[in-house]
C-alpha cells in the first residue's frame, strides 16, 4: 500500500475547512504524529509487542504504526477504525486471519472484555472531549488483560502548572487552525486521566511539537517524501496557505506544545 493519500491532482474538496490532518495527508505528509516517528518509535520499543501478543490500535489513519507493529508478527493484530476509506486502506496492509480491520468506535470496539494484552492509539485522544477521552481510555481498560499495556502519542501542554486561561487558549486556536476540536492537555492531566481508568504509570516519553518544522519534515519522511510534500504545497495555494497558518499556530506556542507518549499497565482492580 501507499501510504500516501495526496490526490493534489484537481483537489476538489473546500480545503478551508477540510480537518488539517487530511490536508497533509492529501499533500502527501505519512506522519501525522505529534512527537514524530521518533516517538511513536520509542512507545512501541516500551509496548515491546512480540509473537504472544494480542493486539488493538485505535483509530490507525494513514497505517505507518500498523505496518510497524504487524511486522513485530503479534498473535493477531485489530485496528478500529471508523472511517471507511481509511479502514480499506489499511486492510491492504494485512495479512492471514489474525490480522483484521474493523469498522467502529475506539470508545465501544465491541471486543470481549479483557481479551488483548495491548492497545495504543495516536494522535486521537487530543482531538476528543474530555467525556470521549475518558471514554475511549475506558474502553481500552475493558478491553485489555490485567497487567496489559496501553500507549497513547498525544499532544501535550506545558508545563503542567500552566495558567488554566491560556491552556484554553492554546487549545482554542490549535482547533481554529486545524478545524478539528483540540484540547490537548498537561502531561500530568493525562497521566491523572490515565489513573483514574484504572492504570498504572510505566513511562512518559516527551518530543518537540515540530510536526511542520524542516528538520523533523526530513526525519519523518526521508528527502524524497519531504520534497514531494513542498511540491504539493507550491502547486496548490489554498492548501498551502491553510497550512502555513497551521505552522503560525504551532510556532507562535511552541514553549507550550509538545509531543508526549504514555505507558501505562491495567490494574488488577479499577478501585485499587
């Protein structure tokens, strides 16, 4: 599969208000993550999936992680995704009966109660209510083993005793820019949510927010993909000016965004 959905040829869709994520999708971006491939790296080396594992990512997208975890050859991998085009994307990727995409909700997969022994999910949780993001963490306590692992490779705000009016802030113009609800939180935020679903704190792992930045573009997506992806942008001005706004938001606050990744194991009992 070509992880690249960058239909730039006669973009139709009204790229004022298209979600920014599938703007640099469309213009050929692979990695949408916060902290970069980098971290999602460096959760998965902490996940340390291996041929006994059972699997679960939350909302996939483009599949660059699936791809990374399915050649960890896990006991069987699920991804549930909720949008259509994305999830036929991805089954392209799989292989055999164990590995399968589900059309669904990351905050009700319809899986047996504890029935995997991972779960991660990317880049999603921040763009969720805080009654979806307790949800959504929820759901992947039910569904994992006690003792099971759960990542998450999120935006986070900093530092963790930021003024609670500029957290709204930050968060209100990150959605503006993007067109896409964002509410990012502290790293102790997530953490406390984490706890209060019933999980244990492993690791927490912090990245520069330079999703848009030259040096991270190159890291990302290697010399040709970062060259493909300025193409694009200089053959399509409106995009390319939506993006550049979304690069002024990230720059105006970059000593208060970050990426940050969390592992986390489930507890014997939610209550202890």
């Amino acid at each position: 599969m070509n992880d690249c959905v960058c239909e730039t040829k006669g973009l139709k869709e009204d790229v004022s208000k298209m979600p920014g994520h599938w703007l640099l999708a469309k213009m050929g971006k692979k990695v949408l993550r916060p902290g970069g491939l980098e971290l999602t790296q460096k959760m998965l080396g902490e996940l340390d999936i291996g041929a006994k594992d059972d699997v679960v990512e939350f909302a996939p997208g483009l599949g660059i992680t699936a791809k990374m975890v399915i050649e960890k050859n896990p006991a069987s991998f699920i991804a549930i995704e909720k949008d259509e085009a994305a999830a036929m994307r991805l089954r392209s990727l799989l292989k055999g009966k164990k590995q399968t995409c589900n059309l669904g909700l990351a905050e009700n997969t319809g899986l047996p109660a504890e029935s995997v022994t991972v779960a991660y999910g990317e880049a999603m949780l921040t763009m969720q209510s805080e009654k979806k993001k307790r949800e959504v963490i929820g759901e992947a306590a039910r569904i994992l083993k006690p003792g099971g692992r759960y990542g998450i490779h999120e935006i986070c705000i900093m530092p963790d005793d930021i003024d609670d009016s500029l957290q709204k802030m930050i968060g209100g113009e990150l959605s503006s820019a993007i067109k896409v609800n964002a509410s990012p939180l502290t790293v102790k935020q997530w953490e406390q949510m984490l706890k209060d679903e019933g999980f244990d704190i492993q690791r927490v792992i912090t990245q520069p927010f330079f999703l848009l930045e030259p040096k991270r573009l190159l890291e990302d997506e290697g010399l040709f993909g970062a060259a493909r992806f300025a193409f694009n942008l200089l053959s399509h001005g409106k995009a390319r000016r939506r993006i550049l706004e979304m690069k002024s938001v990230f720059r105006k606050y970059r000593a208060n965004l970050s990426g940050v990744a969390i592992i986390a194991t489930k507890r014997n009992s939610k209550n202890n």
